[in-house]
C-alpha cells in the first residue's frame, strides 16, 4: 500500500515538474499515469531533470550533435568517419579524437535518456551475463571464489553482487559485462532511433 502511494505521489510530482517547464504532451501524461512501477515513472521524467554540465551537453555547446547524427547513420564503407569528424575541428574542438568523442557522449547520454532504450538495454543485461577476473596476489583469499566466476545477471544475488563491487573497487576483481545478443540489441535500438 505504502509502494502505490509513493508511486502515485511521485507521478503527481513528476508531472507538475514536467508542467512547469511547458514541455508535459498529453501523450506524456498519459505514459505517466498509466506507469505501475516507480522506475518507469523515472525513466520518463529523465529526459526532463535538471542536469549537470555533461560531457554531452558541452560537446552540443561546441555543435557537434551534427556529427553525432551523421556517425549514427553511417552506412557508407567507402568513407572514413575520420574525414566527416575533420569538418568540425575548431579551437575547442582541437583533434579529431575530440570530435568523435563529443559526438559519441551525445549518443551515449540520448540512449541513457530513452525509456524505449533502457528498456532494452535493462532486457538485454537480464538475459546476459556477469564475468569477474581476479588477481590472487593482491587478495587474502577474501575473493577466491570470484576469480573465475561467471553468471547470469538475472540469477545473481544480492550479497554477491555487493561482495563483487566491493572486489572491483579494492582494485582485485575486473568486471565484464556480457551481452549474449549485443549486436541484435544494437540493431533493435538503431531501428527504434531511425524511426
């Protein structure tokens, strides 16, 4: 009971917010009250909260959503992305390098900011797994039993998870995330962005 009232709370919340920057859609609003969970009513109010200075909206300041595009849509084998991003070298924008890696925190904050995608991405790292690496000289045998270990996210549990973090941070676990289907979840969410 107490998790429908903070859900219902939270939609009224959000979308007064939404309400008063001018941007709530009827469509918007309807996604919003039709949300069951909380972590759906937040994956629609992201696109809309206050942010920070990011890497992404700096590189937008310094006008590369222009080559952002084009690096998504690139289709043609024949070209370099290097000569594309070449056109928009500027004295805050000094390599090529910086280029392309404006234009790619672009992508990376619209895709972190889509429901649609995250949905996606949320299904795919269920279906995928976790892989750990350890580095036995640098543990007390703490995480030995993470040295090797492998698992699918959706089994995980949480004390392992904790435990795993916990190694990563210490500096004795790498982390890798697998994604059975990585290429078919690229290719779903380049469709969806295209449309």
């Amino acid at each position: 009971m107490t998790y429908l009232r903070n859900l219902q709370k939270r939609k009224e919340d959000v979308l007064r917010i939404i309400e008063e920057q001018g941007k709530l859609t009827e469509e918007l609003k309807a996604e919003i009250e039709k949300a069951e969970k909380l972590q759906e009513v937040e994956d629609l109010y992201l696109p809309f909260k206050q942010k920070k200075r990011t890497r992404a909206s700096q590189a937008k300041e310094r006008g590369l959503e222009l080559l952002k595009e084009y690096l998504f849509n690139f289709e043609d084998k024949t070209r370099k992305i290097e000569e594309e991003a070449e056109k928009y070298i500027t004295e805050e924008v000094p390599t090529v390098k910086a280029a392309l890696q404006g234009a790619m925190d672009i992508l990376a904050e619209e895709i972190s900011e889509t429901k649609e995608y995250r949905d996606i991405v949320r299904a795919g790292a269920k279906k995928g797994g976790l892989l750990c690496e350890g580095d036995p000289s640098k543990d007390d045998g703490t995480y030995e039993m993470y040295y090797e270990f492998a698992e699918r996210m959706r089994f995980l549990k949480p004390h392992r998870i904790l435990a795993i973090f916990r190694g990563e941070k210490e500096g004795i676990l790498k982390l890798k995330f697998d994604f059975n289907d990585a290429d078919n979840m690229f290719q779903i969410l380049k469709s969806i962005c295209l449309d």
